[in-house]
C-alpha cells in the first residue's frame, strides 16, 4: 500500500511541477492576484487523477487482493476463535 501511495504521490509531484514550469513560461495563464500556487494545485489534481487510474492499474489491482487476502485471514482467526470459545 505504501508504495502504491508513493507512486501516486510521485504522478502529482511531477504533474505539479510541469504544469508549475507551463504557468512560469506562460503556456498556462495564471490565476488571479495571489492564487496561482492553488490554481496549479488544483490543475495537478485533475491532470493527476486519471493519469494514476491509468497508470497505476497493476499496482492497485495487486493491493487489492492483497487487502482481501489479508481481510479473509482474519475473518478466519475470528470465525477459528468464536468457535474455539464455544467448545469450551
């Protein structure tokens, strides 16, 4: 899980910093007065996202089986542990 969310972080540091570099060189306009910095943060938020749906399938469809295997194992601790309680 951790290196998927690092990788996440890595598309929007990188989203983050082009589109900062479009905005300094004037590719991009930029926001009004002083909101700049949150225009281009929300910009890499909506560039980010979809590129990481993508980008990061692999890696999120093997943390998910890896949570479910996780989740069915302590299902079955609990279930092995109800019915060892009952026995006795």
């Amino acid at each position: 899980m951790l290196r998927y969310s690092l990788m996440r972080l890595g598309i929007f540091a990188g989203c983050f910093f082009a589109l900062w570099g479009l905005v300094y060189v004037g590719a991009l306009p930029r926001g009004l007065g002083d909101s700049n910095l949150l225009w281009v943060l929300l910009l890499a938020i909506v560039i980010s996202a979809p590129l990481s749906f993508v980008l990061l399938r692999k890696q999120r469809d093997t943390m998910s089986a890896e949570i479910v295997e996780k989740v069915g194992r302590a299902k079955n601790r609990l279930d092995a542990n109800r019915t060892r309680e009952d026995a006795v």
